[in-house]
C-alpha cells in the first residue's frame, strides 16, 4: 500500500497548500484501506489444515478418499478423508469446524506436512439441509452429433514411441492390437499403460467388462514386501498336524463361564499363543532377526497376530505376550482384531514384533506356506480343523485335526530348531492342562 508522506517538490506557497490537501486525502483513503484490511482478517480466518505424520519412517500418504465435497461445511473432528500409508489405512479428522476448500486430488501423493485442505472456520454452518439448497442440475441440451472426418494414414500410424514399445514388450501386447492416440496415430506411453493384453475372441453373448484401478499405497507395499521376502530369504516351511481335543474338552468345561466372568470367548488364539511364547522360550534362535551381518536376539516375545481388515491384511503386535494369561491375550486380540476392522488401528499397533501368528483356517484353508513377515524370521500358519481317522491305543479313532505350517528364514534358523519348535508347539497344544496350566486349567483360566 503506498505511503501518503512521501513529499513531493514544492516550489511556491500555491504548491505547498496543494500538497497540504493531497496529504489529507492520502491520510483518510490510507487510513480506510487499513481498517478495512484489519476487519477482513478478523472477520475471516482460515486454517490450513496439513498432514500428520502417521508414523517416524513415513514421509508420504496418498489421498485414498474424501469423505466430504468441497465446499461442505464440517465440524471440529469429523472425519473427511481416508489417507494411506504403506502401513495402514487413517482417517483424517477435522481440527475445526467451518467451511471446507479441497486442495488435492483423490489417488495424489502427498508429503507429510503438506496442506490438502483449507478450513474457513468464521463461516457459520448453514440453516436446515445444506444439500435441499442446491440447484437442480440443469438439463442437458442435445446435441448433434459431429462425425470426425477419418484421420490421415501416415507411417507414423501403429507406430510406438521408444517408452512405448518397452511398456508393450514387458506386457507382451502386440502393437497392432493398440490404438495410438498420439499424432498421426502414433502409441504414446500412455496407450501402452493403459493397454490390456487380448482375452481371447469375444463370444456371441455374456459380458466381457474389464475394469483397472489403482492399487492402495498399503496393497503396493505388501506386494513389495512379499516379493522381497522370496527374493531376499531361504525360505523354508515344515508341517505337522495337532490332535485339538484336549482343547476341545477344557473349552466345552469351561467357555461358558470364561466369557461370563471376563466379558471374551475362549478361543484357540490364547492357546496357539501361548504354546508359541513357550517354543520360542525353547528355541530363542526362532525369535531372533539378522540386521546385517548381526544377528539380534530379543528375551521378550512380542506376537504378530495377522487378520484381514477392510483395506487388505493388518497385522497387530501383541506386546510381551509372555507376560498375559489367557484372559490377557483373548482381550487383546478382540481388542485389536476390532480396531483393525474398524480403521482405527494405529501405525505404532502395527510397528515390530518377534514372531507371526496366522490363520487360514477361518476361511478355510486345509494347508498353506505362509510367508515371513520381515524382519522376523518366522511365522506359524493355522488351518482348518477337519474330523480325521488317528490310530490312538491300537484303535482308529475319529479326532479333529489340524494341519500347521512353519516357514522360517534358513539363514538363521537351522533345520533341527525349526522341526523343534514346531514340535513343541503341537506337544503344547495336545497336552495344554500339563504344559500351559500348570495342571490347573481353573486358575490358569481365573476362574
């Protein structure tokens, strides 16, 4: 804004009284403008609102949704937008209420730190419905329909760029089988990304409909992730089956009451977790991980329990699971099983672990080869249980079995610890009252 004392050159006395009065106006418009600008910024505040850092190692989320349009009017903590990570899924909550302007895009990659929406919080929230004051979209006019002339064939047609090309070659993709857009015709990297290799001839009837979406910056990363552990591992698994009566009689004597004194069912996840703090205890070199040239031993036992949530696989650590009863894992593993279903678990629930705990079995996998969540160096996978034959006594006898699996990182963890392990996990499992209860199954369980 410019000075009104900036003095000009006087010559006369005429002069002087004409300076006098431009001062005077200069003064009262300056003066104005002032108090006007002073009104605006207290009339008007807007938040920038920026993203938090979800974890230490993270320095960029994507936008995955927004929950709210631009424009709409929010309150103080309301969610109004979905942000990923290559660890989780968060919802990004309102700081203040007032009048909401987008700055990015659904699908952008963005810094932590960086602004993605503005919040007017002097605007006051709208009276009645918001969305009954909106104009009815008007209706579309007809219009003709202008058929192109045909483009002129030229030896640029069907011809890729060098980008191109190397995209079609690793797809596999013919060139004659993609429609350039480029000038002339010409395939530009852009046809070739957006290529689909052929599905064969298209039949007379039903619906060949594709559809191509963006993977989530969590399911990028798990792939990677699981490349890596093939690539980067001696991967190996073994198996054995676990006769799972003995577990089946102390929940048939004792569930009921279990879950009317501690508010959670017993379920099998507290005994496979503590016959697996057991192994581990037993063969500490399962419960290690190699950092370099080093390899890092831990004399806690912190369980990765996987589960599937609503934006792909989620695994949640059981903290000092060596420290919890069978009441203190069955609360915790409800507990974090409801936050990852709900979208509430957090990046440090998520963080370390010494060992994985899955289960196949709830959808119905008989047998698998789980893979090993890095940098741990193994991983027990559960399965189904099935009403199987077992020769008991000199007799066949119908039990519930259940097939597990233990792959382990060969690097560190010999053949003879990890059959070890695993066999102390089922002798845990088929003998429980003696091994896990101390030979008093109504204490252990707090009854």
């Amino acid at each position: 804004m410019e000075s009104p004392l900036k003095r000009p050159k006087i010559k006369n006395l005429k002069g002087f009284e004409n300076y006098k009065e431009l001062v005077k106006i200069k003064i009262i418009k300056y003066s104005a403008e002032t108090s006007l600008a002073s009104i605006k910024q207290k009339t008007m505040s807007v938040l920038e609102m920026k993203v938090p850092s979800p974890g230490e190692s993270i320095t960029e989320v994507e936008i995955a949704a927004w929950l709210v349009e631009d424009g709409d009017y929010v309150e103080k903590d309301q969610p109004i937008a979905e942000v990923d990570s290559d660890k989780a899924t968060l919802e990004l909550p309102a700081e203040e209420s007032g009048i909401i302007t987008l700055k990015a895009e659904e699908g952008d990659a963005v810094e932590v730190g960086a602004v993605v929406c503005l919040i007017d919080t002097s605007a006051k929230k709208p009276d009645g419905d918001s969305s009954s004051k909106k104009e009815e979209a008007p209706k579309e006019e007809k219009k003709e329909v202008v058929k192109e002339a045909p483009k002129a064939v030229s030896y640029a047609t069907g011809t890729p760029s060098p980008a191109a090309k190397k995209v079609l070659a690793e797809k596999g993709i013919e060139t004659s089988s993609v429609k350039g857009t480029g000038k002339d015709g010409r395939i530009t990297k852009e046809d070739a990304v957006k290529a689909v290799p052929s599905m064969g001839t298209q039949p007379a009837n039903g619906s060949r409909n594709t559809e191509r979406k963006k993977m989530s910056m969590l399911r990028r990363k798990v792939a990677e992730r699981l490349v890596a552990v093939k690539n980067e591992t001696a991967m190996l698994t073994t198996f054995n089956e676990v006769n799972m009566q003995p577990i089946f009689d102390l929940r048939t004597q004792f569930k009921e009451n279990f879950k009317s004194k501690h508010g959670v069912g017993l379920g099998f996840m507290s005994f496979f977790t503590l016959a697996v703090v057991r192994a581990l205890k037993m063969y500490p070199d399962v419960n290690s991980m190699i950092d370099g040239d080093f390899q890092i031993k831990q004399d806690f036992q912190d369980i990765s329990i996987a589960v599937s949530g609503p934006k792909g696989l989620m695994v949640p650590v059981i903290r000092n699971a060596e420290n919890l009863s069978f009441r203190g894992v069955e609360s915790e593993v409800k507990r974090l099983a409801l936050r990852a279903r709900d979208g509430q678990i957090t990046i440090d629930e998520m963080t370390g672990g010494t060992f994985t705990i899955t289960n196949g079995g709830v959808f119905g996998s008989m047998l698998s080869t789980p893979i090993i969540n890095p940098p741990q160096s193994g991983i027990l996978g559960m399965h189904n249980i099935v009403n199987r034959p077992m020769a008991i006594n000199g007799g066949i006898v119908i039990q519930p079995i259940m097939y597990v699996a233990l792959s382990y990182d060969h690097r560190i963890v010999d053949g003879r610890e990890s059959v070890g392990f695993l066999v102390a996990v089922k002798e845990a499992l088929e003998n429980p009252a003696e091994l896990l209860m101390d030979n008093d199954p109504a204490k252990a369980l707090e009854m």
